[in-house]
C-alpha cells in the first residue's frame, strides 16, 4: 500500500507541482521538515536497550552486516562510476548518479528489515540490534561517504553545516527519545502502528515537495522513459549483486541457517525513511532532491516487493525443518 502511495505522491506532483513547491516564508516542505524531528523522537522511544543487548554477542554477524551496508555497496557503486566515466560528469544523468550512490551510502532499513528476518526464521534479536545500530552509524558515514560529491552538487551544504543539521534534526531527537524509553517506551509499542502511519505520512510529505519542485523546474525534461527502465534493471542488478555477495560470504564464514537470514537481509537493504531525511539535510535545492531521491525510491520498491517473496519461502523451509 506504501509503495502505490509514494508513486501516487509523484504522480500528483506532477499534476499540481505549485502546491509543493518551494515556497517563503513558509511552505510544505517546511512541515515536513518539522515531522523529520518527530520521526526520530518516536523512533528513539521505541529503541529498547533489553532488545539491542540481546543482539549485541554476535560480533561477526554485525561486522558483515555494517561492512556490507557501509562499505561493499559504496564501493561496488564507485568502480561502476569509474568505469562508465561517470565519477566528473554533469547534468541531469549526472544526478542519477550521484543519487544510485546516495542511495549505496545510506542505512539498512529498521522496521521492514525485522519483520522479514522474523517471517523468514533469521535471528530476530541480531536484526534488531544490526537495524537500529545502522540507523545510527548512518548519521556520520553517509555525510561522509557524500563528501566525495558534494561540492559537485548545486545547492549542497559543506559538510561542516552537514554534520551539524543531522545533529540537530536526527541525533537529539534520537537521543531525547531513547532517555524516555524507560517511561514511555510501552506507550510507543503499543502506538507503533499509528506512529508507522506518521512516519510513512512525513515521507510522502518529503517526496510530494521534493518531485514538485523537480517537475516546477523541469528537472526530469531531460530524461526519456528508456532512462528510468535502466535505472530500474540498475536497481535490480544492485540488490542482486549485493545479496549474492553476502550470501557467499556467510557461506564462507560458516554462518548458521538463522544468521544467514539475518545477514543478507539486513546488509542488502537501504532505508527510505533516512534516505528522505539525508537528502533534505545534504542538499539545499529541492528540484535537485526529487532527481536524487529517484534511485532510492527505486530501490526501496525492488528490495519490499524481492526480500518479501525470498522471506515468504525461507519461512515455509523454516516450518518443514521444525
């Protein structure tokens, strides 16, 4: 349902792009710049220290989890940038790149990434931990990762003022709302399902600005339906390449059934919800966010609709085994 609303987003900028467009004083996007704080809060009152200790004892599983997440797919998207001569470039094509490698430096997902570990008969305590762990590791390596490209950007922050606005807007409100875990943390778990549903309204708030400024200012004029099918086969390839690669890892590393699970889910998938909030936080232009926004969108599809189908039949494997 998430993903018919995130496309229906873009499809209704298209139609009324001046109603989210960039507007002074004060304009959507400004809303939706508030609810990124919300975002945060709520997901640090849900993030209980008994569950991340329960993960914590397996240090080899989390070390291919964030190595995965942070370093083969930055990597893997560089030597691809460097082969097809893509790492100098400009224009409209250029934005898609830089944003398939926005996309590469970004956090694995939280919610999505337990919940398929659990269908499929992964560690479930290990996902918890590598997923709520990665959200945070995000905040400093992905401006990091990005400072390769930031100064080829229109409208980038440097990343001094980069750091300083994911402090503010994503690491206190974290911090603030993991110090009330302990009194309100109950409340948060059983207001998880409308906390989702304002985290997921935010998100499509963030995009609905962000395609309307990029269809206002004809960002995507440039581009034909040819170029989006290949970004899409791109997207696919992508979450293919990296999950095979984790899956020979585990296998190399003798990983039990349950770890395997764990590993290749969460080191293979890339987070919406932090991908909107970086963007926003990286770039000043927002006609520029929607272009860069694309790959992750993309992604974030490919990577629901394919773990979902993989994690259905890994549980039905999981019940003949027991």
């Amino acid at each position: 349902m998430f993903i018919a609303l995130l496309f229906a987003s873009i499809g209704l900028a298209y139609l009324i792009p001046w109603v989210g467009a960039d507007y002074e004083p004060f304009g959507l996007g400004d809303v939706a710049a508030w609810g990124v704080m919300f975002i945060f809060f709520f997901y640090g009152l849900r993030l209980s220290r008994e569950k991340l200790k329960a993960g914590l004892v397996n240090t080899r599983l989390h070390m291919l989890v964030h190595i995965s997440t942070f370093l083969l797919f930055p990597v893997l998207l560089l030597a691809v940038m460097k082969l097809c001569g893509a790492m100098d470039g400009e224009g409209d094509v250029h934005y898609l790149w830089i944003g398939s490698f926005f996309l590469a430096t970004l956090p694995s997902t939280v919610s999505s990434s337990v919940v398929m570990v659990s269908l499929a008969g992964g560690n479930l305590p290990a996902a918890i931990f590598n997923a709520s762990v990665s959200s945070l590791l995000g905040i400093f390596i992905t401006p990091l990762w990005m400072s390769i490209f930031l100064d080829n950007i229109d409208g980038a922050h440097g990343l001094g003022d980069v750091v300083f606005k994911l402090i503010v807007q994503v690491l206190i409100p974290v911090c603030a709302g993991a110090a009330l875990n302990p009194k309100y943390g109950a409340f948060a778990e059983r207001h998880k399902k409308a906390l989702r549903n304002f985290d997921q309204t935010i998100i499509l708030l963030i995009v609905f600005t962000s395609f309307c400024d990029s269809f206002e200012k004809k960002m995507f004029s440039g581009f034909p339906l040819v170029d989006i099918a290949i970004l899409s086969a791109s997207m696919i390839t992508l979450f293919f390449a990296v999950y095979f690669i984790i899956y020979a890892l585990c296998h190399l590393m003798k990983f039990n059934r349950e770890d395997t699970i764990t590993a290749l889910f969460c080191g293979s998938k890339k987070s919406l919800v932090h991908g909107t909030v970086m963007s926003n936080v990286l770039f000043n232009n927002p006609a520029v966010i929607g272009v860069i926004l694309l790959p992750t969108m993309l992604y974030h599809a490919f990577q629901l609709l394919i773990v979902s189908v993989i994690a259905k039949e890994m549980g039905k494997n999981t019940k003949k085994q027991t």
